[in-house]
C-alpha cells in the first residue's frame, strides 16, 4: 500500500484500498442527501462520516479526516461551505 521514495518518505500509491473510499463517497452522499440537480447542502464533517460508517476511536477518526482531506486535494471531494466541511462532487471524466 505504500512505497518507500528515494528521498526515505511515504507515499500512498493507486491501489490504495479503493473500496474504502467509495464508502467514504456513499457516505457523504447519503448524509448530504445529494442529488444531480440539488447542490445547494452546506456539506458533512468527517465526524459525521464516521459515525454513518460507524467508525470509533479517536485514531480511526483522526485516520478518517486525514483521507478526506487527500480526497478533497484530488479532487474526489469538494469543499463545503464552512471549513472543515466537505460535500460530493461529480468529478468530469
């Protein structure tokens, strides 16, 4: 799941538990309740997220938050509207 790089630091490569992150992307949009023609939700905290999955321990969460906020640098994920929020966005192909 990770390679070492030659400068010694981690980096995540593509095979990275893609079942994870579509629970992840299920989850926001069930809580956001997202459609294709209603954008208009604020957006969901990575609390919230745990709990629909059910995650606990403040490490998982902590874990949790860490890759929503990769998500959201690659765009898998948009900002919401108040920081720390995040909501589903259509990502063109």
């Amino acid at each position: 799941y990770m390679n070492k790089t030659k400068n010694c630091k981690f980096q995540f490569t593509d095979d990275i538990l893609p079942a994870e992150y579509q629970e992840i992307l299920n989850a926001v949009k069930k809580l956001t309740g997202w459609t294709e023609d209603d954008d208009s939700h604020e957006g969901v905290r990575p609390k919230a997220v745990a709990q629909e999955l059910k995650i606990k321990g403040k490490k998982s969460l902590n874990t949790l938050a860490k890759r929503m906020q990769r998500m959201l640098d690659r765009e898998e994920l948009g900002k919401g509207k108040k920081y720390g929020l995040y909501k589903y966005v259509v990502t063109p192909f």
